[in-house]
C-alpha cells in the first residue's frame, strides 16, 4: 500500500479567482524546480465552499510523459510535447 499524500492548505487575502490563479502561476513559475510539489493537481476554492474546488492546469498527460501545463479553462486542444 503505498503512503498517504498530504496536502498543503494555504489561505489567502486576494477576492477574486483570477488573481488567485495569478498567484497560483506565479507560484508554479518560481517554485516548479521542488518535486515534492505537484501543480498539474493544484486547485482552488472560495474560503467558505472549500469542498467546491476548481482545477487551475489541464494537466492532460501528453507523449513524452509529460503534462499539459495550460490552463484548464482555455480553449483549443493541449500543445504537443
């Protein structure tokens, strides 16, 4: 059986969804070097509806084994590898 993942919670000050996919970008773009961290699965929820989450990355599995990391509200299909 392989171990539990745990899941970090960090609340936030900002009021809108786009700036906390902003900030969640940001925080792919400075920090994607750590392993540890998995963003393709990031996802994000309004303080009070925490069980209504909302995917940030398509996080499609393209050819290569890698993921897709465009948004997952855009349009068009996923980039090739």
């Amino acid at each position: 059986m392989d171990a539990p993942r745990w899941i970090i919670h960090l609340p936030t000050t900002l009021t809108s969804q786009d700036a906390a996919i902003t900030l969640a970008e940001a925080l792919r773009d400075s920090l994607g070097h750590v392993t540890v961290l998995d963003f393709g699965e990031a996802t994000l929820s309004e303080e009070d509806r925490q069980f209504l989450r909302t995917r940030v990355w398509c996080d499609h599995r393209l050819p290569g084994g890698t993921r897709c990391p465009r948004r997952a509200d855009r349009p068009g299909d996923c980039p090739a590898a």
